[in-house]
C-alpha cells in the first residue's frame, strides 16, 4: 500500500471513529492525510468505497490481535482473548464498535455493501470462536460478552467494565 494511500485510511478511520461516517467530508480526510483530492479519488472510487476499505481493515487489525493473543498466549485463551480485547476498547478510546455505527448510519441509505459487511464481521466473530473449539453456544456467550464490553465502554468507566467483562468471562465457567 502506498504512503498516501496508507495516510488517507488512518486519518479517514480516527475520523470516522471520532465522529460518524456522514458528518466528516472527503475535504476534510484529504486536508488532515495532506494529499490532494485526487490522491484519494486514484484510491478510491467513492466515499463509500473508502469507509468499506476502512472497514476492512479495521476488521483485519482487530483479529489479527485477537489470533496473536491465542499464539502467545500462556493463560486459558479465553483470558488472553479477553485481554486482548480489552486492549483494544482501551486503545480505541470509548466510542464503541465502529461496525454498528456503520450499519446504523447506511441502514437507512440502503447501502446494502456497507451493510452486509458489518454482518459477515459480526458473524466472523462467532465463527472465530467456534474455530477454536468452542461449541456453538459457548461461542455465542462469548460473543455478547466482547460485544457488551465494548458497548458499555461507550457509556461506563472502562475499568469498571473491564472487571465485569472478566466476571461474565469466570461465571460462565471459563477459568
């Protein structure tokens, strides 16, 4: 990926995040990533071309964490799972999932392409969990508890979600 490339997805992601994806302009991602606009337009088709790659690499980020917590680690991998999850919300300030804010802000476009990755994302998880043994219902546990963490941080002081992250993890008998 080329460093202007690379510029205009940054700024564009802590843009997005900070602020929803309707409220920031091309104007403003291509003056904060200092390229001119046509930079951005030889990168990306459109707007919404950009927030689907921005998507997408948040998306890969996020579980290429998620699996290098799992390779390294020496606790239970629900723990390290956990932890490395809690890393993230904490690293990522307290704005929530970037993924629902999508599907709430193209939802009523009919975006249907935004959309429908925010799904397979949210389905990704499930499926990753279940990839490392646990059955479908545990998976699914699993799931809303990350989920709620990461919802409550929007809201709640993140350590105080951070310990009740960790005793939903412990009452569901994963030690």
């Amino acid at each position: 990926m080329s460093k202007k490339k690379q510029d205009v997805m940054e700024r564009a992601e802590q843009l997005f995040y900070d602020h929803g994806f309707h409220a920031v302009g091309l104007k403003r991602i291509v003056k904060e990533a200092n390229v001119a606009l046509m930079t951005l337009y030889n990168h990306f088709d459109s707007k919404e071309d950009l927030i689907l790659e921005v998507l997408k690499r948040r998306d890969e980020k996020y579980f290429s964490i998620l699996k290098s917590s799992v390779r390294n680690s020496k606790d239970s991998i629900v723990w390290s799972l956990a932890e490395a999850h809690l890393d993230w919300i904490r690293k990522h300030d307290t704005n929530g999932c970037m993924f629902l804010r999508a599907k709430e802000e193209f939802s009523s476009n009919d975006n249907y392409e935004i959309v429908q990755y925010v799904n397979a994302h949210k389905r990704s998880l499930l499926a990753f969990f279940e990839e490392l043994g646990f059955n479908h219902s545990e998976a699914a546990q699993l799931v809303l508890v990350f989920e709620g963490a990461t919802a409550l941080s929007e809201t709640l002081n993140v350590d105080d979600v951070a310990m009740a992250f960790r005793n939903s993890i412990k009452s569901m008998g994963f030690h």
